[in-house]
C-alpha cells in the first residue's frame, strides 16, 4: 500500500478542514470514520482511487497521512506515488493559501 505523510505548521483542526475543503473541490465522494480518519474515493488524472487520510497533532503542527487504499485498475507505482503527491499537494497548497488569506486580512485591518 503506498503512503505518503507530511508535517505542516496548522492545527490539526484546521488541517481537517482543509482535507474537507479540498475533498469537496475535488468533487469526492468521503465519510469520517468513528476514529476520526477520513476514507475518500477522489478522481486523480481520471484514475478513480481510494484513500484513507488521517491528521495527528505534534505540538502546533499536524501530521499528514495519506494512504492509497485501492488504486485504480493498472495504475502503475509510479501512478500511485503521483495520485499520492497530488492530494498531498492539494491539502497542503490549501492550507498555505489560507494562511496568506488571514495574514493579509489582519494588515488590512491595521
């Protein structure tokens, strides 16, 4: 099963949101699990796969894990590592723009 985590500097909250946000973009389909993990059938480069995502706190960052639960038929290694990267890119390009959407709202409130 090929997996893929990354640390990001936000709060594991707001680290779900965006794993929500982008899910939606991506027009999956989701479901929250009872232990808080998230499993999404999400359509990466026309290649339908499954995924398990999952956020852990380490002080004030969160931890990132994806999991390719079930590929699409004949998707090769290589194709899984790139369908991993995009919707950890995706997650993580989210949160950033949020970031700089907050930070300029604040100096424009100074």
């Amino acid at each position: 099963m090929a997996v893929l985590k990354k640390t990001v500097n936000c709060p594991r909250r707001m680290t779900v949101y965006a794993i929500f946000d982008v899910l939606d973009k991506l027009s999956s389909v989701y479901e929250q699990e009872l232990a808080g993990d998230i499993t999404a059938r999400v359509n990466v480069f026309d290649n339908l796969n499954d995924f398990a995502l999952a956020v852990t706190q380490q002080g004030d960052s969160s931890i990132i894990h994806i999991s390719l639960l079930h590929p699409a038929a004949g998707l090769t290694e290589q194709g899984q590592q790139r369908a991993l990267g995009f919707l950890m890119d995706s997650i993580v390009q989210h949160i950033e723009n949020e970031a700089n959407t907050m930070t300029d709202k604040r100096e424009e409130a100074r």
